[in-house]
C-alpha cells in the first residue's frame, strides 16, 4: 500500500506546483488574471466530470488499466503545462491533468480499501496523508526549482517520478472485481442512506477547506500579518494531517467514522467561526494548528464510511461520487466566502460557513441514523476481498 500512496502524493503534487507557478505565467506570457482563475477553476470542473463518469469504470475490472492510463495521461497535461507558453496549451494541460487525476485517484483508493480490508482506516489514513504531503511538496519544488530551470523544471520532475513509481505498484494484488449491477454511473448509490450521508460529510470538509483556502492570505494580508507567519501557518497547518492521517483512520475504523467525523466537523466550525473573531493574525494561526490537530485526525473518515456502506464492486465509483462531491463544495464555498469578505466582512464570512457546516453535518448525520454509530469491526462483511 504504501506505492500507492506514494503514487497518490505524485498525483497532488502536480497539483501543488501549478498553484505556485500560475503568477509566474501570468508574468512570462502575458496571461491575465481572469485567465488564472480559469486555469485553476477548470481543472476542479475536469475532476468532478472525470470523476462521476470515468471512475466506475474501474469497477468493471479495469481498476489497474485506470490508475495506469490515468498517470501517463496525467503525465501528458503535466507535460503541457510546464512547456506551454500561452493560455491555449496551459488550460490544455490542466483538462487533460484533471480528467486523469479524476480517474485515478478513486481507483486507486478502491485498491486500498480492497488489498488489505482488514486495515483500510489505516491505509486510507495513510493515502489521505500521502496526498497533502505531495500537494504541500509541489509549492516546495517549485521553489528550489523554477529559478535555476525553468518553469518546466518541477512539471518534468513530477512527471519522471509518476512514472519510476507505476512499476511499484504492480507487485500488489488487485481485486478486479467485475461490477454485477453493469450501471454507466454510480449516482444510484445515492439512494443508500449512509453513503448520501457519507458523501454529505466529506463535502461538508471541503466545503471548510474552499472557505479556508480563500480567505487565508487576504485576511492575514488585511490583519496586517508578517508573510512569514501567513506563509508558515499554510506550511505547519499541513503537518499534522500528514502526520496523524494513519492513527486518525484507524481511530475511525475501531470507533465508527461517523461519529467521528460529526465531531471533527463541529470543532472546525467552531473553529473557522472563531477565525472571525480575533483581533490579530498570531490569534488566528494559534487556533488554526488545534484546527489542523483535528482535522488530521479526522480527514479521513468520509472515505472509510464511504468504503463501509457500498458493496465492494462499486468502490470506485462511490469514491468518485465523494470526491465529485467535495470539489464542487469547495468551489462554491471558496466563491461564497470570497464574495461575503468583500462585502460583509471576516466576521461574516467565517461565521456563514460554520453555520453551513453544522447544517450540513446535522443533515449528512440524520442520513446516516441507522449506522452512524457503528464502526467497520461491527460489519464484517464491508468490504470483503472477492
């Protein structure tokens, strides 16, 4: 499990190293800023769709030739980026990069959940800390690299090490289980209860992290804090998720996720209400690492009560409705809180999104009443290896 992990964190970094690099297109081609945010945005679109229509195909016994397909195809809108030198071949790029990582990354936690049953809190504890290390390494390779080499320099790394690390994973075993249902989509597992209370959850996180992620550096820069501190405070907020993902999934998978889940979702909304608050960005970055603490202890969750509630031929796709779920929930909240900063201030904006947070949480609970307390050893049978 662990190359597929490592592979996941070769997947966000791609990620991470254009969400460091797009000012400098802006500035070596003359791209405007509306533009930018195209670039950005769209990728997320390409996800979503790649993710609701790509990814059940690996539930049709296809898991491996999607993760496989997924990285060369990846490796190509990677490509695309590093050595475009105008808005056509970059917004190319990040399609082509969103639609493999949208397709991959499901099937590769239907791997997880099913090499290893037993212990899938841990390992998707492990693989959710394995993708924000590769997203928060993507900023740091830009960093040491797009000076002395280019702006293709980190793209071309990221891509050689996708590529070294394939081969790894074809010494673990896949279950390629064939899906009996033979639906196109995976949508229909909606209709359980549990997983529509799963997918509620999960976006409820994203939906935090779009809010986060938005107001962070105009609020420090408004507040008057040092760069550094703001800087840093994205930097360390990483570090327990990273750290404490494997112990905070094998705590969802002894105790029950959802309940876990309802209770880190209730402490960041008091958290990001609080953001709104205090009177100076120090205060702010004290309550963001007790924020992080828990949010690394329970990030993973969704994920783990998503692979208790669907039957093992349909993991990828419902780990594609989860994901589809959450990107459009960050993107909208990451809109919504930008526009209520602007117009009603920090107040407002962290206090909107904790109330929706709670509403939602209390919503993605109710759905989940018949096992929101159960936890995976209660159900022997999800999942089972074939």
């Amino acid at each position: 499990m662990i190359s597929y992990s490592a592979l996941g964190a070769c997947l966000s970094a791609g990620y991470g190293v254009l969400f460091t690099v797009v000012a400098d297109f802006r500035d070596a081609y003359g791209i405007s800023d509306t533009s930018i945010g195209w670039i950005i945005g769209i990728g997320f679109l390409a996800g979503f769709v790649s993710q609701m229509l790509i990814a059940p195909i690996a539930d049709r016994g296809h898991a491996r030739a999607v993760i496989l397909i997924g990285v060369l195809v990846n490796a190509v809108g990677l490509l695309l980026m590093g050595i475009g030198s105008n808005l056509t071949l970059i917004v190319t790029g990040r399609v082509v990069s969103g639609l493999a990582v949208g397709a991959a990354s499901p099937a590769i936690r239907r791997v997880v959940v099913l090499a290893d049953p037993d212990n899938l809190g841990q390992n998707l504890g492990r693989l959710m800390s394995a993708n924000v290390f590769g997203f928060g390494f993507g900023p740091a390779l830009s960093a040491i690299l797009v000076g002395p080499f280019g702006l293709a320099a980190p793209f071309l790394v990221i891509v050689a090490a996708s590529l070294f690390m394939v081969p790894l994973t074809m010494g673990t075993r896949v279950a390629e289980t064939e899906e009996t249902s033979a639906r196109r989509f995976a949508t229909d597992l909606l209709s359980i209860r549990p997983f529509a209370g799963a997918v509620v959850l999960g976006s409820t996180v994203f939906l935090m992290i779009g809010a986060f992620d938005a107001l962070w550096d105009v609020v420090h820069s408004d507040l008057g804090t040092p760069s550094w501190l703001a800087n840093l405070g994205i930097t360390l907020f990483s570090l327990p998720l990273v750290i404490l993902g494997p112990f905070g999934g094998r705590l969802a998978q002894k105790t029950g996720p959802f309940r876990l889940a309802a209770a880190g979702l209730v402490s960041a909304a008091v958290a990001m209400a609080t953001y709104g608050l205090l009177p100076s960005g120090g205060w702010i970055f004290t309550v963001a690492m007790l924020h992080a603490t828990v949010d690394g202890l329970t990030l993973a969750t969704s994920g783990i009560a998503v692979a208790m509630t669907v039957p093992p031929e349909r993991q990828a796709g419902a780990q594609g409705v989860l994901g589809a779920g959450q990107a459009l929930a960050a993107g909208a909240m990451a809109a919504g809180a930008g526009a209520l900063y602007g117009t009603s201030g920090r107040a407002a904006a962290y206090g909107v999104t904790a109330a929706v947070m709670i509403v939602m949480t209390a919503f993605g609970m109710a759905l989940a009443a018949p096992v929101w307390t159960t936890a995976l050893r209660d159900r022997p049978g999800l999942p089972q290896q074939p």
